[in-house]
C-alpha cells in the first residue's frame, strides 16, 4: 500500500522539516511557524529577518543586525542579542560577541565567555571550539577539556570525533588520545557505528576500531541511518548495508537517507520515497522532496512546498 499523498497543500515558497511540531514556512517575504495542520501558530514580525527551525523549545531570530531568541509562544526573549546565534545542543548555545565566541544558556546568561575563534555545538558533553588557529574541545563548564592543537576538528559522535591533524584526518577518543590514526583525506562522524572515510575520489567506512570494514569503492556515501547507507556508483545512487552488501541497486539520480521508515529518491527528475525493500512508496513526481521528520515530509510541486503524511504506509 502507498503513503497517501496529503497532508498540507503546496503553498509556501519555502518551508523546513518540522522539529519539535512547527515547521518554519514562508510566503513571499512573510515567514511563520506552521503546526501539523498547516495552521500557522507563531506568525513572524516585520522587524525579524530571518528564522531557523526550532531546538530545544528556541529559534533564532534576526532582528536587524542581531540575533535573539524566540520562543514556542512566539515571544522574543528579553535582553538576549548578540551578533549571531547556535541552534541550542544539550542546553547551550555558541554566541559571538565581536571577533569572539562563547556559550549561552536557554535564559541568555552567558556560561562561556566569548573567547574562541569560532565555536561548534556541543555534543557528547564536549563542544569543538578554535584557539587561535588550532582546535580543542571546551566541557560545559567552559574547561579546556582537550587542548587546541588540531588542525581542524569536528564533533563527537559514538565517543569518537574526527580530527585533523597535518592534512590527515583520523579520529580522537574522550580519553583525549588518538585513537584511529590520522591516515584518510576525508573522515565525518559515526553513525550506527561506521564512519565513512575518503582516499582521493573513493569513499568507504571504518568501525570504531578504525578496521576498514567496507573498501574504499564508492563515488560518494552517506551516513548509515536506519540500518542503510546512500552510496553513488557510476553516477547512480543505491543502498548499502552495514557489510557492505549492495541491497538497493544504483539506479537513482539522487537519494536521501531513510528516516522513519522511507528514503527520499530521484528518477527521471522527480522525486518520491522508496521503503528498506527498495519498493516505491509514494512515486517520484515531486519537483524536491525532504526527509520525514515527525510523520511529514516537505515536497515541493510548480516551485511550492507542502507536506505528505505516512498515514496509509503498509504494516510489516
């Protein structure tokens, strides 16, 4: 049985994934937040130039030449401006002030003094952060947890982050050593417990032990999400499986990762969803297409965004 094919009618000229039950939407030059019925609930001011997706019940809003916060009621929060604004992650939020970035908390009060270059999201209790022209990881409590000496560094993910170490990427442990050798020209973060990892133009995936568990062979590759992976061979994108096994032939001109239950596909310019069986769902007739995030997914037809439900997906 096929995904029904309703939800919200194309409307909008641009519109987000929902997050936590709003979906950011615009018309025009109006912006506002959508709940799952299309009704518009937080209706942007004139003074707010530009929004972001809700995260951890804030969006960031610019007001002017500053950023602030808003609120799930719609409600700017009070005394909070600063020149730009992380999406909140474990209860804080990267700010900068200046040349200079520190951390904030969901009630404005600054946690981290501004003070790094520049400065991730925190993840795993740890956030990336550059001093001067090396990287480090800060602890919630704004304690160099491990020193600024990499070149380059990125979030942890599964207890491991990838870091950049000369023009080598490999990947270091809380314990604060290396514990994958910095061999690869590309390394991103683990999911489901692989990373995909690239040597010149050939990507594959490592365990957290750093074993080569997929060869370096695929044009491009994603994420593992849902127990497969998006992998392009010879121009087409399929699906693989933590072995390696190719489940989903390449045949697609574009694919997405799975996400509660279904995949994101282009054939023939168009775009429908496919589910684990690699069996179409919804068929490709959309002009863009999302992820399913809280039961939708945004699409897009004659340059407008609406939403699909999943309420007829098939059981089993």
């Amino acid at each position: 049985m096929a995904i029904e094919s309703k939800g919200i009618f194309p409307q909008f000229d641009s519109a987000s994934d929902f997050s936590e039950g709003l979906a950011l939407v615009g018309v025009e030059n109006t912006y506002g937040y959508i709940d799952k019925t299309g009704k518009i609930v937080i209706k942007a001011t004139e003074e707010m130039s530009a929004l972001s997706p809700f995260s951890g019940g804030l969006a960031i809003a610019k007001i002017g030449s500053v950023y602030s916060c808003l609120n799930t009621k719609g409600e700017l929060l009070e005394n909070i401006f600063f020149d730009k604004i992380s999406q909140f992650s474990e209860g804080l939020a990267a700010v900068q002030v200046g040349s200079k970035y520190g951390y904030i908390n969901k009630s404005g009060q600054v946690i981290i003094a501004p003070q790094f270059t520049l400065a991730d999201r925190f993840s795993e209790k740890l956030a990336a952060v550059k001093v001067t022209d090396k990287y480090g990881y800060v602890d919630p409590a704004g304690t160099m947890a491990i020193a600024a000496q990499f070149e380059d560094a990125w979030k942890f993910s599964e207890g491991l982050a990838p870091v950049r170490v000369g023009k080598r990427w490999g990947y270091l442990g809380k314990s604060k050593m290396i514990n994958i050798q910095p061999t690869y020209e590309g390394a991103f973060h683990f999911s489901e417990s692989l990373a995909r990892v690239r040597m010149g133009d050939r990507w594959g995936y490592i365990n957290p032990q750093g074993d080569p568990v997929i060869a370096l062979q695929f044009s491009f590759a994603s994420d593992f999400s849902q127990g497969l992976a998006a992998i392009q061979m010879n121009g087409k994108w399929g699906y693989i499986n933590p072995t390696g096994e190719i489940v989903i032939a390449p045949k697609f001109e574009g694919a997405a990762n799975f996400s509660q239950g279904s995949a994101a596909i282009q054939m023939n310019g168009k775009w429908g969803y496919i589910n684990p069986a690699g069996t179409f769902v919804v068929q490709p007739k959309f002009d863009n297409a999302g992820l399913f995030s809280e039961g939708l997914a945004r699409v897009q037809i004659d340059g407008k965004w609406g939403y699909i439900n999943r309420t007829n997906v098939a059981k089993g």
